[in-house]
C-alpha cells in the first residue's frame, strides 16, 4: 500500500491508441489514473 503523499511506482501501460507510455514519459506532469477491475474480463 503506498502512503499518503509517496511517489508512485515505475510503471507502464498503453494508452488510448494502444501505445505503450511509462512513468519516465509522463515525469514533472500531472497525471491522473483510473482503471476498471473488471474491464476486459468475462461476465
């Protein structure tokens, strides 16, 4: 669990194009993330 105020983890994921961006792209941005547990999962 990260704490209130940590810095976030390296990452990556696609974005909405399908191209792949990490963490060191989006570096002395904001950034806002959001995900669906569900999405792309059967039922």
């Amino acid at each position: 669990m990260l704490e209130v105020g940590s810095a976030a983890p390296a990452f990556s994921a696609p974005d909405q194009h399908g191209n792949m961006i990490t963490s060191d792209d989006l570096a002395g941005s904001w950034v806002a993330l959001w995900w669906y547990l569900k999405a792309s999962t059967p039922g």
